[in-house]
C-alpha cells in the first residue's frame, strides 16, 4: 500500500474520535496500516513504530488471537511497549478500501471488567456457601416459575437432587394439586412485584406433603420488570401439629367457656327470680311487723331477709368474676371529624385490597357533623368490617358509604360497607354474631380468622349506644352497617349517672304524665313475667297510693297500656312470648300516644345504657331495693288528701 493510502486511513474520523484502540490490518493480518491515538496511548507505542509491522507485535503469544477475522469478540492477553500484559477484547470488521481488502480491529481495554467477574465469582462462592449452611431451603425462579437454583437444604426438604430440580417448574415438582389455585394467586400477586409470607402444603418426591412457611420476594431485571422470585422455605409440619393439638385444646377450652357462660346467665337468672321474693317479701313482712308491733318475730325476718342479701352477693361475685375473665371495656372519649378518620383507615386498608385485587371506593359527604366517640374503638369497628368485606371478595369492589341517620331517638351516623364476595347463607345469618362462630366452618382454612370480629365489633357498637346489622345473599354479597350516635360520650355519661344514682331521690328527665281527668289514684302498669314479682309490685304500690294494673307478657303490657294510658309503667326485660322487655319499650317509645308514658326498666339486666338509649325514664335492677324506687315514683304519688 502506497503512503498516500496508509495516510488517508489514518487520518479517517473514525480513527481519531474513536474511544476504543482501532488498527487498520492487511485482510491476512500480516501488517499493520494504520492506528489511532488512542492505540498508541494504550500500548505506549509511536504510530511509526507500528506502522508497516506485524500486529503479533501487541500480543503476549506474538501473533493474532486464533478466530480473530470471525467477527465475534475474542478475549486474548495483550502486551504494551513496556512489557507489562492486559487483558483486551478484539473485535475485527472485514471493509474495502482502494481496491483492497483489509479489517479494522478494535481492541479494549478490559481489565477493570475483569476484576469486577472475579469479584463477582467469588461473591457467589460466598453466597453459595452461605445459602449451603442455611437451615432454610432457598429456591430462585424465573418469571416463568422455572427453578434456577436450589440449595441443598430445599433438594432435602423435596427429596431430590438439584439436578432434578433445575429447570423444572415449581409448580410441577412441589405443590398438590388442592393446593394449585391458591399458589397460581400468588404467582400472579408476586408478578405485581409483591412480596408476602405464607404457609403452603408442598409435596416430596414420593408424593408424601409436607406443611412449608414460605417467604417469597419478586426481584427485578434490568428492565425494572419482574425477572423470578426469591423463596425460602421452612418445614414446619412439627408446628403445624403443635398447632392443631392447641387449637384442639382451645376448642375444648371455649366449649366449657361457653357452657359456663350460658350456665352463669340462666343461674343468674332462675337464682335471681327466688331470691326477689325471698329478699322482696322478707322486707314487706318486717315492715308490717313494725306496724303491729310484734318485734319479737322481726329477728328471724331479719335473719331471712339477711341470708337473702348474702346469697345475693355470692351471686353477684360469680358474675362479677366471669365478667372480668371477658375483660372489662374501657373508652377514650374524643371529638373527631369522620373525613379524617376514613383517610386513615384508607391507607391502612388499601394495600389489602391492592393485594387481593379489589377496588375500594369510600364515599363521605363533607359536610358531616363532627363525632363524639372513642375514635379507635369506632375505627376497629370499621376496619374489621373492611377487612373481612377484603377476604371474603376477589377481584371485586368494597364500598364504604356514610350518611346521616337516626339512632334510637338521637342523631347518629350510618356507615355502609358493602361488597361483592360470596355472600352468607340464611343458616350462618342466624350464628354470624356468636363468639367464634364463622358465616362457615368450611371457610377457616381459605380465609382464616378466629370468628370473635363480628361479636367484638357488635359489642363495642352496643356499649356506645349503636348496633351493627347485616343484609347478605349467596353470591351478590353483603352489606354491614354500624349505626352510632354523634354524642356517644353524653350517651355513656348519663347510663353511668342513672346506673351508680344512690338512695337519693331522682333528679331526672323522669316527667308526668298528663294525668286522666277522671278522679281516683294514678295508674301504674307492672309488666313482669314473674307473680311473685308483681304481688310484691302491687302491695308496694297499692301502699304507696296508685291502683295497679299487671301484665305477664309483652303482648299484654302493650294491649293495656293502650287501654288504660297508666300513669306509669314498670317494665321487665326477660319475659316469654316472643317480645322481651327491650322490644316493649321500643315499640311504646315509638307510638305517638304511648311515647309520654314514663317507663322505668326494672330487670335483672344490668344494662341501664341500653334501657336509657331507648327511651326509659329510670333503671332499677332486681332484687328491687324498696327505698330506690320509692324515690323513682315519688313524683307520680297522688297528692295527700286534705286534713279536714
């Protein structure tokens, strides 16, 4: 090639710009042409010394890497003009150039690529014994479930060799069949780039399952998509034994729970309603004892109704005590914006349902009034309600809707949540609310829980003053609403005033009647299923100066008290017939002509809350304390007749 040509190519853009060392080569690779600066820069060289002189000269061998003209990268050890040697990649591009065939050969430097896959080599030695020694089974899969790598332990644990295992899919080596619908969701869920820990059963070589905890984490390539998964696998059959042995034996626990609690309230009951009379006509006798002066029998009344009194209390310490093993309800009571309280349980609850693939929608007026309430206590309720409307749904909606309504006879809120999961049957209606009951026993293992929600969030709904009711078809769905009254606090604090009232008279909302024109006493309407119950009623009150009127069952307090519009009611809450006390007084509070009526609740039922939250005037637990009521109707008592 003459000098002219030898120039041209040097002098070429690509040559000079080029970042790589570049050599234009005879097509044999016997003499070099032409180098860039960047040539000379990297191997020490003058262009003038290479030029005309055989490239063999810049490699350790002394001659040209073998398959160096096949156009592909080959790695081969160069040598600078000072002895030292470095790795370089060679790649060779076949071109024409006045008539004659010649190759570019461009050469890199790689010794730092070099480096870092020896530190990358040695890396993975480290990791591969670290995840040798793990006690853990560790398998990593592609985004197609295809195992890549496996440890010993999780070869043991399947009861094969990693060979076996490689390249194979997870799915086809490891899990039953029962068990494919559960682990292709979290296939999908971990292709969302979703991690999660889980129990699953797995499967050994010979069939033989196995109960695993597995901690699956997605990771990313290049690309930032999903590229497989990260799994570690721990056997935890033993637990898994242990566990069922205690859940047999809490099973059994509850059971007897149960039954001492259902034992406790029909004793409380059926003991309570002796004792009533004892204590009740025990008290009556002295006191007309007194009037006839036979002092002489009152120490033996004194020592029955005495032992009354004492076997009361027994009683009462037993019921005191099973309330303490349920645990004793405190609240926190606080003014909150309801708008504020739904963006929170929002971010707690939306990653949940992200998760299981539902839509949440919440749909709140701004212009809502502002709550009194314990704020958690209202929040565990909703969150409950929204997590189980999440696990019972799949790929649906979930919707929180709030509206103004009318709890009792107070302002309150209703709060909706609706879903389109797979509904309840009328059979599991009828237990949903029980302690540890399930809408179905079959559901435990899909979707968990101890079944205590629904009752906790029930009971907490009661103790401030709502309710929470349920309407559910197979299927469509359910939607569960929790009504409360905005001044929850004012609700609590009045039951507590009118439960812990003394003997003092009371200072109360109790108000007359708009008493009948007709002349004669007032009337006082005693509803008790119990006779002996309302003869000492009517004695007392006949004493006292009202004509008395009785009832033994709702239906009856309800027809005569449209009959005779008493001045007052008496009202027990445990009565047969199909309409307890409750039902009574919801339905007397709601007629127009019977709302005025003052009732007062007198019960065995210790629970003044709900008694007020209805409408009822006062609150007197049995064994009826004579001095206590005297005080509730002392503002009924006719007026004494003139002295002459």
């Amino acid at each position: 090639m003459n000098e002219p040509t030898r120039e041209a190519l040097a002098k070429l853009g690509i040559f000079r710009a080029a970042s790589d060392a570049i050599l234009t080569l005879r097509a044999d690779g016997g003499e070099i042409l032409a180098s860039n600066p960047r040539t000379q820069a990297l191997f020490g060289f003058a262009e003038a010394d290479l030029a005309g002189r055989p490239p063999g000269l810049l490699f350790e061998d002394g001659e040209l890497p073998p398959g160096w003209q096949d156009g592909e990268p080959v790695e081969a050890l160069a040598r600078k003009a000072d002895g030292e040697v470095f790795p370089v990649e060679l790649v060779a591009t076949p071109f024409e150039f006045g008539g004659e065939a010649l190759h570019w050969v461009a050469l890199r430097d790689v010794t730092e690529r070099k480096l870092d896959e020896a530190t990358l080599r040695q890396s993975e030695a480290r990791f591969r014994s670290a995840v040798e020694t793990l006690g853990e089974g560790l398998v990593i899969t592609d985004a197609f479930d295809r195992i890549t790598y496996v440890n010993s332990r999780m070869a043991e644990l399947a009861d094969r060799t990693p060979e076996e295992m490689i390249g194979r899919t997870v799915e086809e080596l490891l899990i039953p069949e029962d068990e494919l619908p559960d682990y292709r969701e979290r296939m999908q869920i971990r292709l969302q780039g979703v991690s999660e820990q889980y129990e699953l059963r797995l499967k050994k070589k010979g069939g033989e399952a196995f109960w695993a905890e597995i901690s699956a984490s997605p990771f990313r390539g290049a690309d930032g998509q999903v590229a497989g998964t990260l799994g570690a696998v721990m056997d935890v059959s033993e637990r898994k034994r242990i566990q069922e042995e205690l859940i047999a034996a809490v099973d059994a626990a509850e059971d007897a729970s149960r039954a001492k609690s259902a034992f406790l309230a029909n004793m409380s009951h059926e003991l309570r309603t002796p004792l009533n009379a004892i204590i009740g006509y025990s008290e009556m006798l002295a006191e007309e004892m007194r009037d006839r002066e036979l002092d002489d029998l009152l120490p033996d009344l004194d020592k029955v109704y005495g032992a009354g009194k004492h076997l009361l209390g027994l009683i009462n310490d037993i019921l005191d005590l099973s309330k303490i093993e349920a645990g004793k309800m405190d609240f926190v009571l606080e003014d909150f914006a309801v708008p504020d309280l739904l963006r929170d349980l929002q971010g707690t609850i939306q990653p949940l349902m992200v998760k299981a693939g539902n839509q949440l929608e919440i749909v709140c007026p701004a212009a809502l009034p502002r709550v009194k309430a314990d704020m958690m206590r209202v929040r565990q309720i909703l969150l409950n309600l929204l997590s189980n409307a999440n696990k019972f749904t799949e790929k649906g909606r979930v919707t929180l809707r709030v509206e103004e309504a009318t709890v009792g006879q107070a302002a309150g809120l209703a709060f909706h949540v609706t879903d389109t999961g797979i509904g309840i049957t009328p059979e599991a209606m009828e237990r949903l609310f029980q302690p540890f009951m399930q809408a179905d026993y079959t559901s435990t293992r899909k979707y968990g829980g101890t079944g205590l929600g629904l009752t906790i969030c029930r009971q907490l709904a009661h103790k401030m003053g709502g309710d929470v009711t349920v309407r559910s078809e197979v299927g469509q769905g359910s939607t569960f609403t929790v009504l409360l009254p905005l001044r929850v606090g004012e609700a609590l604090e009045r039951a507590i005033e009118r439960a812990e009232r003394a003997d003092a008279p009371t200072q109360s909302t109790l108000f007359p009647s708009q008493r009948s024109a007709a002349a004669g006493p007032p009337t006082v309407l005693v509803v008790d299923d119990d006779g002996l119950v309302r003869d000492l009623l009517q004695r007392f009150l006949t004493k006292e100066g009202f004509r008395v009127a009785t009832a033994a069952d709702g239906h009856e307090a309800l027809r005569k008290a449209r009959e005779l519009h008493p001045t007052l009611i008496t009202l027990d809450v445990v009565m047969p017939g199909g309409k307890d006390g409750w039902q009574v007084l919801e339905e007397l509070k709601n007629d127009a002509e019977l709302e005025p009526i003052p009732v007062i609740m007198m019960t065995i039922v210790d629970n003044p809350k709900r008694g007020f939250d209805l409408g009822a005037s006062d609150y007197v637990t049995k064994p009826i304390d004579w001095r206590r009521l005297g005080a509730a109707i002392a503002s009924y008592k006719p007026a004494p007749a003139p002295k002459a």
